[in-house]
C-alpha cells in the first residue's frame, strides 16, 4: 500500500498525471528531440513535470502510433538524434489538455481559498474551527459551532481572527 503521507508519493503522482500533457506542450514550442523535451520541461515546471527518462521514450512512440507527433532522424551537434514534431491532431489534444488541467487548477485553487477563509479561531477554547458561514453570510454576526469544545458562539466579523494554514 503506498504511504500516503509521503510526499514523493504526490511528487510522482503529479509527474505520472502531467508528463503528457507537457511533453505535447514542449513540443508545440518547436521540434525537438527526447533529451531537449525532458530538459525544457525540466527548466518549465521546475522539474516537478519532467516524464522519467523510462517513461519519456515509450510515450513519445505511443503518440507516434496515435498520429500526434512525427519524427524523422537528423543530425543534431554531429549526433543522430530523433527529432519529433507535433502534428495538427497532438495541437489538438493539447488545447483539450489544456482546457482539463487549467480548470482542475482553478478548482484546486479555489478551495485552497476557501479553506484559508473557512478557518476560524474558536473564541472559547481557542481552537481552530471550519465554518462555511464566513462565506455565505452578509450578517455581521454569524453563529459559530465549534466541534472541539462543542459550544456555539457568536462571531463578528469585525472581530473575525482567521487563520491561515
Ligand atoms: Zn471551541
């Protein structure tokens, strides 16, 4: 069972979900070979998108298959390298790429707000409560239920101490 609490778990997650999606973008910047395509996504995402050196080539075959990329062999700094080049249809998927992955990082981005708004200091014990009244009320008091304690309270807004995580 993975360990969850791991961060290199997350890391390879986000490596193993994004890498094709950014091999695809790399290459509609220009033609390149596989070592160029892991280095520029390298330098992009601060390495945190970069498809592992056994991932990137069975990947870029598999887009060959599928018609989104082509490649043809060419001599690079007096070395025989494969250079791909995306198609129209890779130009394609990466627009619905894009479109899936800046919606989900909206997404994600917004409740990394919300939680920041949403996490009060209970004024009687002091401890730190989720509420989603701050949010949905106009009131300046708004009643507090606090798990821990178990006690309800009134906020004011004015008084509010939010808490960032
Ligand atoms: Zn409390």
């Amino acid at each position: 069972m993975a360990d969850y609490n791991n961060k290199a778990y997350w890391e390879n997650l986000v490596k193993m979900s994004l890498s094709r999606y950014f091999v695809m973008y790399a290459l509609s910047q220009k033609p390149m070979h596989g070592y160029d395509i892991s280095k520029w996504i390298g330098e992009v995402t601060k390495g945190c998108c970069c498809p592992t050196e056994g991932s990137l080539y069975p990947m870029l075959k598999e887009f060959e298959k599928g018609n989104y990329v082509t490649s043809e062999t060419l001599l690079v700094s007096g070395r025989e390298r494969k250079v791909y080049t995306l198609t129209d249809k890779g130009l394609e998927t990466l627009t619905i790429g894009k479109e899936v992955w800046g919606s989900t990082a909206d997404i994600i981005q917004s409740t990394m707000q919300y939680s920041k708004e949403n996490l009060l200091l209970c004024p009687v014990c002091n401890s730190k409560t989720r509420t989603k009244a701050y949010m949905d009320t106009e009131l300046l008091n708004f009643p507090l239920f606090c798990p821990k304690c178990k006690k309800e309270t009134t906020v004011n807004v004015r008084q509010l101490k939010i808490t960032v995580v």
